[in-house]
C-alpha cells in the first residue's frame, strides 16, 4: 500500500511536470483566423467588382514599347515624307507669303493633317495594343471603385507602411533589374555602334535620318524582347500574389457559406416546422378515409375511395409513432382499422401520400374495402 508521504511526493512531481510544460502549450482557436483556404467564386466575384484583378503594368508596358517601335519601323517612311513636305511649306511658300491671321490659319491646319498622318496610325497602334493585352490578362471587367476617394490614403502611418510593404521592395526590385538590362543593352549598342558613327557624318540628311533610324529600332526591338520575359515573370508573381490576397480564414468560409447557404441551425428549424406543418395537414385528412390498413403495429396507411376516384387514394401514411397516432384518430372517429402485413408495408413503400393505388394492388385493395362495405352494411342492419 502506498504511503501517504509517497503519494505527496509523486503529486508534487505531477504538478512541476504540468508547469514546466505549460509554456509549450498552445491553443488551435488561435489558428482559425489565419488565411489559410483558398477563395471561394463568390470572394474572387467580389474582387473583381471591385477591380482587384491579376494585371501586371509590365505586360503592358513592353508589348506597347515593342509594338510602338515596329510600327514607327514600317511608317517611317511615310512620316518622312510628310514631315520633309511640311518644313518645305514652312521655309519656302509660307515665308514667301505676307503675315496674315488666314495664313497663320492655314499653317496651323497644315500643321493639324500632317499630325494625324503621321502620328495617328502609330497611337492607334499604341490604342490597340494596350488594350487587347489588358483583355488578354483580366478579360471583360469594368468598375469604377478604384477611382474612389479612400480617406484612409491620407493616414501618414498607413502611407509609411504601405512604402516599406513587399509590394513597395518589390516594385523597386523590378525597377533596378529593368534598369541594368537596359543599362547593359545601351552600352552593348554603343560598344557596337562606336566605329560606324563617324562614318555616318558623311551622310546626307536622308541617308544619315534612315541609318540613325534604323539603330534605334534596332536597338528597342533587343529591350522590348527582354522586357517582355521579364514581364512574363511578373505576370506569374502578381497572379501569385493575387491568390495569396484572396485567401481566407477557416472562419471566413464558414461566414460565407452561412451567408449564401442559409445559418443551418435556422435552416434545421424551418425544415422542422415544414415537417410539422405537413403532418398536421396529414392527421387532418384521416378522419376523411375509408380505412386503415396496419401491419399492425409499425405501418399504418390511411385509405379513400369515392365512385368518382381513378383509383384509391392515399390519404396519409406513418411508421411507428406516426402510425399510432393515425390509428388513434381512426379509432376516435369510427374508421375500420384492417391488419393486412404485407399490403400496409408495400403500399408505405410504393405510394406518397396524395398518391394513387398502382394498377399491381388493386385486388389487394379491393378485398380490403368490400371487407370493410360489409362491416358497414352489418352496423347499418
């Protein structure tokens, strides 16, 4: 038998063991609001509304830069000419001309065509592209949310939290990494180009315009090419991040889903008092039956039968205590209450309630009720 000084000890030894333990101790609630379940369609819905969309600005960026420079490659030609015709018009005819408010308006509109000649199809180019793009990345997605006042802008520690954020460090990654491989691509066309442009000084103005043009669209084709791997690797990290914006709490789901679906505790309550209501309704087509057929004591199904019916109907139908209570009402209104085992449990299976008896139990059926004619034909006698 053990000592009570023996049994002392050993609580104490328990004790200092649960106290050197506590520290370690941890509780799981504290992880319930961690964002840690992907979003929902209904939260991605949300966010889209409110034009939180995975869009990455670079993409857009060296498409437009790349495909300005292919389109000021193939109109160079023609934006040449137009210029070269509208600095002879300026040095020669409208030099020669007085100095007129109608000549000044015809300079300006002179000046106003051969603008849209030449510069409209490269910005419609420019229209374009940046557009098909932002379809590409983010499809169809209009809202003006974005463009709201947010107060909340103006706090000067939410604005120092926002420029020491990962999106802010990561902007600037980006940033000093466009900057070097533009950097390097200069200097490596500067290195190439050195020997060649103290022959271009002998060119004439045509020759030197077209050489000179030549270079510098050779030159950003290199740096728009780059720019769009890496753009391609900004697009894949704001998708991420986009996700990982979007996530939710275990806690959050439940919200939502008790949002949506309806808060299950009431939506058990409602179904319940359905439940109760169609059995009230049930118990009050009892006393218009014919007959009660019982199996005798788990099934009970409540029968009527008029000349101007297809058929018999079910009237209501239970197991059990449901079954009891129909024989209850039965007994208290005179209704026969007819033992057939096998018929009272096929018609409970086969037939709901309101529904007519199948063509399979109408003998079955049809003896139960003259049976039961004959009761009646007896009390009447």
């Amino acid at each position: 038998m053990v000592s009570s000084d023996k049994y002392t000890d050993f609580c104490n030894w328990r004790r200092g063991e649960r106290a050197a333990l506590a520290p370690w101790r941890f509780d799981l609630q504290l992880f319930n609001g961690e964002k840690t379940e992907d979003a929902t369609p209904k939260r991605r819905e949300e966010a889209r509304k409110k034009g939180q969309v995975a869009r990455s600005n670079e993409v857009n960026s060296a498409f437009i830069i790349l495909a300005s420079f292919m389109a000021l490659k193939l109109l160079a030609a023609n934006i040449f000419e137009e210029l070269s015709a509208l600095m002879r018009y300026i040095f020669s005819d409208f030099l020669l001309q007085p100095l007129t408010a109608d000549g000044f308006y015809q300079l300006f509109l002179q000046v106003g065509l051969v603008f849209f000649k030449s510069v409209g199809p490269l910005l419609l180019v420019v229209a374009a592209v940046g557009i098909g793009i932002n379809f590409l990345q983010v499809g169809f997605s209009f809202s003006l949310q974005p463009l709201q006042p947010d107060f909340e802008r103006l706090n000067p520690i939410g604005g120092l939290q926002r420029l020491l954020s990962k999106r802010v460090l990561v902007e600037l990654a980006k940033s000093l990494l466009k900057v070097a491989v533009i950097g390097y691509f200069i200097y490596k066309f500067i290195c190439r180009e050195m020997d060649i442009l103290p022959a271009a000084a002998n060119f004439d103005l045509r020759q030197s315009a077209a050489h000179f043009g030549d270079m510098v669209i050779d030159l950003a084709s290199q740096i728009g090419a780059v720019l769009i791997v890496l753009a391609a690797g900004d697009f894949f990290y704001q998708w991420w991040e986009h996700q990982q914006s979007l996530k939710m709490s275990k806690q959050e789901v439940k919200e939502e889903m008790k949002q949506t679906e309806g808060n299950p505790q009431i939506k058990g309550k409602i179904k319940e008092k359905q439940r109760a209501l169609a059995m009230r309704r049930m118990m009050q087509e009892v006393p218009k039956a014919d007959v009660i057929i019982t199996n005798p004591t788990h099934f009970a199904v409540a029968l009527a039968y008029q000349a101007d019916m297809p058929a018999p109907r079910v009237l209501a139908k239970g197991q059990d205590l449901i079954a009891q209570r129909i024989k209850e009402i039965a007994k208290e209104h005179n209704i026969p209450i007819v033992e057939n085992k096998p018929l009272a449990r096929t018609v409970f299976q086969m037939v709901d309630i309101g529904g007519w008896i199948p063509a399979e139990l109408y003998q079955a059926v049809a003896e139960v009720l003259a049976y039961v004619y004959r009761l009646q034909r007896r009390r009447m006698a």
